[in-house]
C-alpha cells in the first residue's frame, strides 16, 4: 500500500511513526475504520443513488471528497482524545474541507 491514507507523526525525540488515517472511533469488536476504505465505500454507494437520475459520476465524486476533512491532524487527534476517556461535545470541523474541494473541483 503506498502512503495514501497514511499521517506521518514525528515525535519530539526524533522518532518517526506513520499511522493509518481513521474515519471514526473502533467499533464496539475494536474494528478500525479507516479513512481511505470509509470514503471508497460512500463514494461506491452515492454513485449507486445517483446513477439512478444520471449523476453518478458526480454523486461518487461528491462521496469520495465528503469525510476528507477527517484527514486532518486535529480530526485524528479528536478521536485519539476520544479513546482515551475524555468527554468532548464534539470535534474540530471536518466537512468544510470536503465542501471546499467539491466546490473547487465542480
């Protein structure tokens, strides 16, 4: 798998990580869902809906470009906070940067 989907954390010490980029908390099994795999499957599925009226190239455009927000160092740290206990009302804003590509792209 190349870096697609991939952050590069590097630590103070020098120390380098890379981490797959996540869609949301573990699941309840402690499943991941990542990032990359969440917006092929929305983007599969809106172009399924929209084929029907004649948008499906549109509508699985829109789906790949919905959650891309996630991929933000802030986002992936929200759900690192998460996980660990901590009670937050909610994250920072994430689908401002997916709307922002669809109206640049479109």
């Amino acid at each position: 798998m190349g870096r697609c989907g991939i952050l590069r954390v590097s630590g103070g010490d020098g120390t380098v990580e890379w981490r797959v980029l996540r869609a949301h908390t573990n699941g309840p099994r402690g499943e991941r869902d990542g990032l990359r795999e969440h917006l092929v499957k929305v983007a599969q599925k809106a172009r399924e809906f929209g084929a029907v009226f004649g948008a499906g190239e549109t509508a699985e455009l829109l789906g790949m470009l919905h959650d891309v927000g996630k991929g933000t160092p802030g986002f992936q740290e929200y759900l690192v906070r998460l996980e660990s206990g901590e009670r937050l009302s909610h994250g920072p804003p994430h689908s401002i940067w997916g709307a922002a590509l669809a109206y640049w792209v479109i």
